[in-house]
C-alpha cells in the first residue's frame, strides 16, 4: 500500500460503447494460475442477462481473448492483456464523422458534466466512455480475481433483493441448492414468489413507459480473517470495497452488513456476539457484514447496494438543447428498462477484485505456491 493505492494488483479499462473492442489490462497476479479464456466466459454470459435487458444484449454475446500474461494454460505473473470484441462495431465504424453532433444531455447521464469538464461540444464521446459497457471489462477482470480467491477457498455470490419497492425474500446464499435456483431466476432471485413479484415490477415499468434500479447483495464466503487494517483510512477493507462498488454505474449506495438499518438498532442488537463453541470462537450473528475495523473477522464479508434507474426513458424527461439555448424533452435510445440482476454480477467482480487484492497485499507471493504456503501458515497458526 502506497499513497492510498495498492501495489498488490492494479488493472485499467480502455474502449468505448461502440467502439471496436474493450481492452484491459491487470497488473500484479502471481505466476501458476491456471487460466484461459473459458475462465471469463460464464461470468461475461451472466452479465448480459437479466429480465428487462435491451436489445444489444441480443445482438452480443461477450467472448474474452487472453492476450498476455498467461503461458501453456498459467500465468506468468506478467500484466494479464484482455480484449472484448464489440460484435456491434460493424454497424457502427463509418459512423464517427457521419453521426450528427449530440448537443441535448440526457439526465441522469454523464452528458453534461463530461462536456462541461472536457470542453467538448459533442455528447457522444462522454455518453460512449461512461456507458456501462465498460463493465464488460470489469467482470474479465473480476473472473480472474475469482479464480485466485477460489484457490483459496473464497467464494463469491450474488442476489437481487428488491426491484423499485418489490422485495425478494433473501435466500440462504451459503446453500448451493439456493445458489442453483438464483442463477436460474431471470431477476437473481431464490423463490418463484420473488421472482414472480420482480418480474411483475419490470413489467409494470415497462407498461408505464419507465424504468426501475433497486437493491442487490454480494456476499464472500471462506473469507480468512486479516484482510484490510484499521490502522490507516485508505487500509480499511469496507471503505476499499464501498468505493469499489459505488464506482458501478448507476450505483448509488453502498451497505456492509446491515448498514443503513444499523442507525436504526440499539447496540444490544446491532453487533454480533460470540461465544466458545468445540474450542474455537463463534459468531451468534453476522450484522457486521464480516467486517470489524476495517478487517475481516472470518465471517462472510456482505456488501449490498442501491442501483438508481436506468436514466434513459421511453417517457421524455426534461432537458435543453445547448446549441439553441431552448428546453426540449430527451430523446429515447433503445435502453434496458431493468438492470439490477447484470448489477449484481458486475457487483461479485467489484467484490472479488478488492479481496484478491487485499489477500495479495497481506500474503504476497509471486508464485501461487508461495501465496498458498503464506496463507496456510497464517491460518495454521490462528488460535
Ligand atoms: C448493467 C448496467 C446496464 C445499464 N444499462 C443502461 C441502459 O441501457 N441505458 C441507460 O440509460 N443507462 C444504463 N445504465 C446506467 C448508466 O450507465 C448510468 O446511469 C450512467 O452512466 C450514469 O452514471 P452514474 O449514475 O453512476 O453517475 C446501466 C448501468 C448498469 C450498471
């Protein structure tokens, strides 16, 4: 950790909407990984689904090529180059000079603030960067994050639990059978009640010309304790995963444990218990979300978060034109009218880059063998 940034793994994201491909490039994997293009391949397909998806979901389906830093299957502990083809490119090359120049901001969007910041007097180069077709990337990336933390026993899962005001009963994630059922649910959901009370608030957005955010969670299991410290704000493991998740797009809030609800409890019934059991110190509770300190405590670590919704209406909303000073309703572009389930999935590779990186950062290691020799004698030796 250096100047707030840590050294453990660092990655970046180039590439627009419609560009020709999203590249990406992570930094600071140890070497012996074992890692193709399969890897990627489940975690892209479950980011482009969800009920209330677009039409690009349609025209794409994602496929990540490995460019570097993998070797005869491994990781070369080198930077790992990916590319993310944009299947739509071909409709859109010869369009850069022939596109008229985009003058009304959609509200909502970066439109405004990206044209004001940059000088710029066209919308589209700001609307192309920050449209979360770049998440694309991010899942990539979070994929090899995940295959890291699993060698470690870490797994990372997901579900949606609230769309507009329809809530999900929340389902036991540490269960598989629940966990089958989730991937199944075309709004990540555990139950066909949820499920169905979901579907039925997209449905209704969509009627109503309008869209819905809403609420998911990611939750770590196998998560050993030690990662992140108290002893500096920018170590602290839930202020590293809240900015992690809060950069999402659209994503508004961010919730370790029990967050928001906590300001509502007494502290009797707010923090989490702990008693011997067979010799080894047990929890009674996870309201903290796995998190004491800035460090996990061995529990499940558990960040929810808010997604606002999607900006662009098929009802207009109010705007201007800044070339003619007039106010003019937005203009409607095909749009997802619900994407809380694709947020929840680009949430898991959010969560999963923080953990892979604060483990690295506590255990080292520029083999995978020596990673698993640190993390074995660090558990090892917990009393
Ligand atoms: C998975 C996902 C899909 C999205 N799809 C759309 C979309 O189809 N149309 C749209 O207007 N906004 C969409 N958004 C939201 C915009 O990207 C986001 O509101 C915009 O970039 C402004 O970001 P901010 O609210 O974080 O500042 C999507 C967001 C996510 C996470």
């Amino acid at each position: 950790m250096k100047g707030g940034t840590s050294v453990a793994l660092r990655w970046l994201t180039a590439g627009e909407s419609h560009g020709p491909c999203l590249t990406g490039i992570l930094d600071g994997m140890p070497a012996g990984l074992g890692l193709s293009a399969d890897d990627l391949a489940r975690d892209l397909w479950r980011r482009q689904q969800g009920y209330g998806r677009g039409g690009r979901m349609k025209i794409e389906s994602d496929r990540a090529e490995i460019l570097a830093g993998v070797w005869r299957g491994k990781t070369t502990g080198g930077p790992i180059a990916l590319r993310v083809e944009n299947r739509d490119w071909p409709n859109w090359k010869d369009k850069e000079y022939e596109l008229p120049v985009m003058t009304v901001p959609r509200p909502g969007h970066a439109d405004l603030a990206g044209l004001l910041k940059y000088g710029l007097e066209d919308i589209r180069p700001v609307l192309e960067r920050a449209s979360a077709r770049e998440t694309t990337m991010r899942v990539a990336i979070g994929a090899i994050a995940k295959k890291l933390l699993a060698e470690f026993g870490i797994v990372i899962r997901s579900q949606v639990l609230q769309i507009g005001t329809a809530r999900a009963t929340p389902g036991d994630l540490s269960d598989p059978r629940v966990v089958e059922r989730v991937e199944a649910s075309s709004v990540r959901v555990a139950d066909p009640e949820s499920e169905e009370r979901l579907r039925a608030a997209i449905d209704c957005a969509k009627d109503r010309h309008d869209t819905l955010g809403g609420v998911f969670e990611v939750v770590a299991f196998g998560v050993m304790p030690g990662l992140g410290s108290h002893v500096q704000w920018d170590r602290k493991l839930d202020g590293r995963l809240a900015q992690a998740v809060m950069s999402i797009q659209a994503i508004k809030a961010v919730a370790i444990g029990d967050g928001f609800q906590a300001g509502e409890r007494f502290g009797t019934e707010a923090h989490d218990g702990m008693e011997m059991r067979e010799g080894k110190v047990t929890r009674l509770t996870n309201r903290a979300g796995g998190l004491e300190g800035g460090i996990t405590n061995g529990q499940p670590v558990v960040v929810r978060a808010v997604k606002k919704p999607i900006s662009t209406t098929a009802t207009p909303q109010p705007t201007v034109d800044l070339a003619t000073g007039e106010n003019v309703p937005s203009q409607y572009v095909r749009s997802d009218v619900c994407a809380v389930p694709a947020a929840a999935v680009i949430g898991e590779a959010m969560v999963a880059y923080v953990l892979a990186d604060a483990l690295l950062e506590k255990f080292g290691g520029d083999n995978i063998v020596e990673t698993h020799r640190n993390v074995d004698a660090f558990v090892r030796s917990l009393p």
